[in-house]
C-alpha cells in the first residue's frame, strides 16, 4: 500500500455507498467496522454512508450460522438489495482465506456491472491459492473471480488486498491473525480517507499504524498475567462452569464476537463462553434490531446476565469486565486479549489436537474440505478413505448407502450439523479400524476429546505393536522349528 494517495471525496449518501460484507469472524468486523464509522459521521454531523452485509443475517452476529457462505446467489441478491437505486458503490468482500461463494457471489455481480460497483477483495492467501472447486449452480469458482479482479486491478477498476500472513497458531482458525489484520487494515484505510476528505491533504498511512504497533507492544509486555487469565478460563470449562465478558461500548460488542466464535470453532456449548454489553441492541445499533425472541443465546444486555446468569455463578466461574478508554489501539489489544483468553480456554478443555481443532463443527462446505484435510493430516489415510471416515461419522454408520455417497455436500454439512464429535469420531474409526458405536462408546469415557483421541491412539499403538511382537515371535518359532527338522 503506498504512503500516499490524493484523497477521493466521501459521497453524496443519497447516491453513494460503502458495503462491507463477509461471513462469520469477516462479518462481524464488517459490522463491527461500519457502526464504528458511522457512529463517529454522526458525531461529526455527517450522513452515515456504510452498510454490512453478514451471511445469515444479524443472528449470525452472536450465534453460529455457517450453512448461508455455500450460497453465493443469497449473497449476491442480499448485495442488489442494500444497494438499490444507488450511482455509485464501493464494494468491501472480506474472505480470509479467499474461499467464501457467498462473498464470490457479490463479487460477481460486481464485476458484471462496473458502471455502479468498485469491488474491493481482502484476504490473506495469495492470489493463487484461491478456492478452486467448483460453486454449485455457478459458472465461475472463488478463483476465477480473482483472476478476473487482478486483470481489472491494473487499470484500478478493482482492488485485491492480500498480505500473506502465514499459518494461524491453530491450524485454519482465522478469527485471529485473519481478524486483527481485517481490523487493521479497514481501520486505516476507512480513518485515513476520512481525514483526508475532510482536510483535502495527501492520505499518510504509515503514522497510523504506529498506534497499532504501540498497542501490540503493550498487550505482549503483559504475557504472565495473560497468561494466568488463560489458565483460569481454562479451569472454569474444565469444571464445566463458564466465562463470562461483561463489557461497554466496542469493547462489549468485541467480546460478544469473541464468544459468538467458539461455538463453531470448538464446538463449544454457546453458554461455555458469553458476550453481555451495556445497552444490548440499542448500543449496537444492528439492522435487524432486538433479537431476544430468537432464544436464549440472543439475550445480550447486562440484565440478561444479571437476570438468567448471575444467581447460577459459582466460585468457579470467572467474569471478565471489558472497559477503557476508546480507540482503536485498546480495540485491537482488547481482540488480542479475548482471542487468547477463549482460545487458550478450549485448549485446556481438550478441544485443541496438535494445534488443530479437532471438535470443529463441519456445517460448510469450507469445514467439510477442512475436516478431510485435516483427518489427512492425522492419518496419513488417502483423501477418499478419511471423506469415507467423515461421512460414516456424519451419518452413525459402518457402510454407506448409495445416497449417502451420492447425495449433494450440503446435504451432508446439513446432517454434520445435528450431531457431536464427527470429527474425532472419524478420527478414531481410522486408525483403530473399529466401528462407529465402539469409537463413540471408546470417546465417551474421557470428557476431554483430545485426551480420549489420545488414549484410543496408544492403545491402537500398543495393539499393534503387540501384534507385531507375536508375529515377529510366531515366526521365530517357525524359523527355529524348521532349523531343528
């Protein structure tokens, strides 16, 4: 990104706008980032401009909804929507892993008509890496899509911004170094053109990001005491009791994205780890406004804790409270804090299988491809006998049918969704060669899935190395016996 660029003016709202859109964690920092901007308009007097777009709607803010990235024509119907009767709209598609058919479906539409939209791309794969496999009902893939931005690139029609920010500390988990750099980036881009516009002067980047530099400074400096908060989250869901964020202002908001995110992450319970913010959803200011009706996981307020939660806290839960002064540094050690505090939370509890997420919910076509690759990794199996090993854990059983086999992957991601450890399931069957009912009964014995994988192994280990003793001794005998004839 270059130092400097002549500043653009913010448009006309009546005419113009800005959306930014994307699916779980890239969503909710679409959200996250677009009431901030808005909200400091307002301040400024100015008519807010920006709106987000997230795959399954405001529910998908605080509560696991993965199926709705596989459909690319929801998301580009729901991008038509916002921008109807609009000149002029510059388009945000944020997709970590540059994967995501309902962000590609927008894209689409966007470059189908260049005369209202500017497509702008965040990821942080490179270009090349992009998702291949065919989109369902589509004629294009997540790649063509780029290829296609990077030839509109040279004559600034379109933008791709994808730094490559290497491996996640667990594996395919980009609600962390994926989040923050989303953060980062839109914040700097969206806070320099403002003052830009405002001031008429050339756009400086490189001053802004030193306060992002100060705050990463800061939050590591306090590695102990992070790491004391971690252990004792880990405690509290170890004991099976919960953690609790009570937070204000975007430091609230921060939190229940934090705790929205472990659910699909770990499979987690969502009372496991819980959002509260002062205010609830006249603070947050969300689209579709209170959504206490949808259930309990949606009741967000501080009464809500105070209500439902509190009378149930015992000693061995633990209750953060998030508050500070405003500014986007102490949003980004805030994030850094909870991703850790949540992460570290479940690795403690198990959920976390040499730094892979081994109890992750395969509710996407995305999670369905990751938890192949995954029992890959573990197995050292072929792709076509860890999918095999996935489906009979997906469906409880030892031979697949016909349909089973045939049937569409949503299908599937759909069945995946209604039951627990799939992933561990398939896991155990692969390598012990046993049956579905004897790996589930060998997993129920250990509440904690990685040490229950674990103990499976060895003994699958040990099992083997026994057999392969007797048979290195029955062959010996053999050998002796026929010496001695």
């Amino acid at each position: 990104m270059a130092d400097r660029a002549k500043p653009d003016r913010i448009p006309d709202p009546q005419d113009s706008l800005i959306v930014l859109s994307g699916c779980g964690t890239s969503g909710r920092l679409a959200f996250f980032i677009t009431s901030g901007f808005n909200r400091e308009l307002r301040r400024l007097n100015q008519g807010a401009i920006c709106l987000y777009i997230i795959a399954g709607g405001d529910r998908a803010l605080f509560s696991s909804q993965e199926a709705p990235e596989d459909d690319p024509i929801l998301g580009s119907l729901s991008l038509r929507k916002v921008s109807e009767g609009k000149k002029r709209v510059l388009f945000i598609g944020i997709s970590c892993g540059l994967s995501a058919p309902f962000v590609a479906g927008q894209l689409d539409v966007c470059l189908q008509h260049p005369d209202v939209y500017t497509p702008v791309l965040i990821g942080f794969n490179p270009a090349h890496q992009a998702r291949k496999e065919p989109i369902p009902g589509c004629t294009f893939t997540f790649h063509s899509v780029v290829e296609r931005m990077q030839e509109l690139s040279k004559m600034q029609k379109a933008f791709l911004i994808n730094p490559a920010l290497g491996p996640e500390a667990i594996s395919g988990s980009s609600r962390m170094k994926g989040g923050s750099a989303t953060k980062i980036l839109l914040e700097v881009v969206f806070s320099a053109a403002h003052a830009a516009n405002s001031s008429r002067t050339p756009i400086l980047y490189k001053y802004r990001m030193k306060s992002y530099k100060q705050a990463l400074d800061v939050t590591y400096s306090q590695a102990e005491g992070i790491a004391a908060l971690m252990e004792a989250a880990g405690h509290s869901l170890q004991c099976g009791r919960r953690v609790c964020y009570l937070g204000w202002g975007s430091l609230g908001l921060l939190g229940l994205i934090d705790a929205s995110e472990c659910k699909p992450t770990f499979g987690a319970d969502y009372e496991d780890i819980r959002g509260f913010v002062s205010g609830g959803y006249k603070e947050l200011g969300n689209k579709e406004g209170d959504l206490n009706l949808m259930g309990c996981e949606f009741g967000i307020t501080h009464d809500d804790f105070l209500n439902s939660v509190l009378p149930c806290l015992t000693d061995k839960d633990m209750v953060l409270l998030l508050y500070s002064h405003s500014g986007n540094q102490w949003e980004l050690s805030t994030k850094l804090l909870l991703n850790a505090v949540s992460t570290g939370a479940h690795i403690f509890k198990g959920k976390v299988y040499q730094n892979y997420m081994i109890d992750l919910q395969v509710t996407n076509s995305k999670l369905y491809h990751r938890a192949t690759r995954l029992l890959q990794t573990l197995s050292g199996r072929s792709e076509s006998q860890c999918e095999e090993a996935l489906l009979k854990a997906i469906y409880q059983v030892d031979k697949l049918t016909e349909d089973m086999m045939t049937c569409h992957l949503k299908t599937h991601t759909d069945a995946a969704g209604k039951g627990e450890k799939v992933v561990p399931l398939a896991l155990v069957c692969l390598l012990t060669g046993c049956s579905v009912k004897e790996a589930k009964s060998l997993l129920e014995r250990k509440a904690i899935i990685r040490e229950a994988v674990e103990e499976c192994l060895l003994k699958y280990t040990s099992s083997k190395g026994l057999k392969e003793t007797r048979e290195s001794e029955d062959k010996k005998l053999r050998e002796a016996g026929s010496l001695m004839m």
